[in-house]
C-alpha cells in the first residue's frame, strides 16, 4: 500500500527536508573510542566509518519523548503513534572521509513511506535519505529504512547457520556497552537500558544490542581482516534482535571480486536470513593507502549493497 492509498494522507511528508550542523569534536569521539575499545582518530584524520550516526542528534526535552524513549512522532517524521519504531536497515555510500575536529552538515529528506498489512498488523515502512557533508562536498550518502510496527511479540526465532567464514570476532554484549552506545548517540529508546520496560512491555528475553552498534561492530572486524580494501557501499537489514548477555560473532567472508558478505549470528540464531545474505561492495587499493579507514574502525551486518531503495521486508533490529 503506497502513501496514497494509506488510511492516513503521508504524501505531505514525502520530500520534506531537515538540516543539521555538527561539530566532529574531538571530545565526543574520545568517548566513541572509548565505547568501542578503539585508539582515538585525531584531529585532521578520517572518522572511522558508521561513527557519523554518533553525532547530528537533535537534544529533545524529556517532556517531548514518547513512552519508549523516542522522540514523539509527527514532527520531521510522520506520526505513527502506538507503534514501536525499529531501525529496520539501510545502504550506505562511503565517497570520501569525513574530517575529526571539522564542522559538517546533514541533510536529510524523507523519499518513500509505505504502510503494509501482514499477520503481525500493520507496519509502517519510512525511507529517509541523509547527505553528509564537510566544505561544501559530499562525503557519505546514506538511505535509512525506519519501521513502525503495532505492539506484538517480537520475532526471536532462529535461522539457518551462516556459511563458513573467512573472518570472525566474537562480542559479548554487557549492559554497561549499550548504555555507552546510547549515550554517545544520544538515544533514549528504553529497549537498550530499561530491563523492566524491555522484557514486561515489549516482550524480549533481555536487553536489546542497538543494531547501528551490531553494524559497527560489523564493518570493523570486515576491516581488520581485509586491510588491503576499502568498503564504498554498505546495506544491511536487520532480521532478529540481539539480546544481552548472548555472545554473538560478527563475520563474513569475500564471496567474489569486489564484494563481501556479513552477518552477525549467536550460537543458535541469526541476526540476518542465510537466504538474503549481507554484503559489502569493496574497492581493493594498496596496503597503507584506505583513506578514511585506519585501523580504528567498525562494522555492522549487511545485505545487498547498492545506494537505490531496496523492497521493503519483516525487518526486526532495533535502533
């Protein structure tokens, strides 16, 4: 169902836009570094992949946030009210570094809102591209999929186990992680730090791992095991939440020339179908010579990589 068939009117909202400075301070990215146990970029150098979602955060009032801890709805993103909003997935395109210690802009626009009914009730899917820019040139251009779901029971089923990898690290994810994360990123959603909340209003086992944090996590152990290549597009879709404390294992492996596939598995369930596996398109350049990828960076689990929307499917992590 497009936004014009929608019960409710959302073409108001398609081509909206919202503009954002930020300052990549050096202070916030100590802190970043911190939370992920990485050295600390300095000023001048290449902010590590992904740890652009760390900063452009609007400070709402606590008095403006919803009962899950997000922003209430209806201001720059359409109004879904009682619904839970999930960060369902995205493609990233990685153009040229963004500069730690450098002022950078944000814009952002709202390009396709769709509302479909399966048998979990309706879901409300959002597309907001973001162009991320330093000196007037465009460094990062993203497509965030937002999804708006009627309170139900999560999807904790397991999948099938990865294929065999070429890479792996293993994450043990403690509430003390995802309290950081969320205050690096200025996110409020209770999901991630209120157990009682969590596990009695929504339903999960446990704490929930911030899946911009599990694609973090992701990319940076792609590229330590492959320091020879440069990542240039990035997807991914979230399938099945994480929970604290399982241990989960982030991996991949080069499935052909130019192109890698992620996922981000715990011993019995999968973060990403086996079926639609995650992956990563790769420029090889010499060793030594990754602009914008030192040693500092991050990962995440990934699907297709391309920088068009993608059709819209059950996504479940959570942001």
């Amino acid at each position: 169902m497009s936004a014009a068939d929608s019960p409710v009117d959302f073409s108001a909202w398609i081509g909206r836009t919202e503009e954002a400075q930020d300052h990549l301070s050096h202070n916030l990215i100590k802190r970043i570094a911190a939370t992920f146990g990485e050295p600390v970029p300095a000023h001048g150098e290449a902010l590590p992949p992904l740890w652009q979602w760390c900063f452009f955060q609007e400070p709402v009032f606590e008095s403006q946030l919803g009962i899950d801890g997000h922003p209430a709805r209806g201001g720059f993103l359409p109004p879904a009210d009682n619904r839970n909003r999930m960060w369902a997935g995205g493609r990233v395109e990685f153009i040229q570094p963004l500069t730690v210690g450098a002022d950078a802009h944000r814009l952002s626009t709202i390009l396709h809102i769709e509302e479909k009914h399966g048998r979990t009730g309706s879901l409300l899917f959002v597309t907001v591209r973001h162009d991320y820019s330093q000196h007037g040139e465009l460094c990062v251009r993203e497509e965030q999929d937002i999804v708006y779901r009627e309170p139900n029971p999560p999807k904790l089923t397991s999948g099938e186990p990865p294929a065999q990898g070429d890479w792996s690290e293993t994450i043990e994810p403690t509430p003390t992680l995802l309290f950081r994360y969320s205050a690096v990123t200025f996110n409020g959603h209770r999901i991630h730090y209120d157990y009682p909340y969590v596990t009695e209003t929504e339903g999960y086992p446990g704490l929930v791992v911030h899946g911009p944090m599990i694609a973090t996590f992701n990319l940076r152990a792609f590229i330590r095991a492959n320091p020879d290549k440069r990542v240039r597009h990035f997807a991914y879709r979230g399938v099945r939440p994480l929970n604290v404390p399982t241990p989960f294992r982030v991996g991949g492996r080069i499935v052909e020339p130019g192109k890698a596939q992620l996922w981000a598995p715990v011993e019995h369930s999968l973060m990403l179908r086996h079926t639609d596996p995650p992956t990563v398109l790769l420029q090889v350049v010499p060793a030594g010579h990754c602009p914008g990828f030192s040693h500092s960076l991050m990962s995440t689990h990934t699907s297709p990589s391309q920088t068009v929307p993608v059709g819209h499917g059950a996504a479940q992590e959570h942001s």
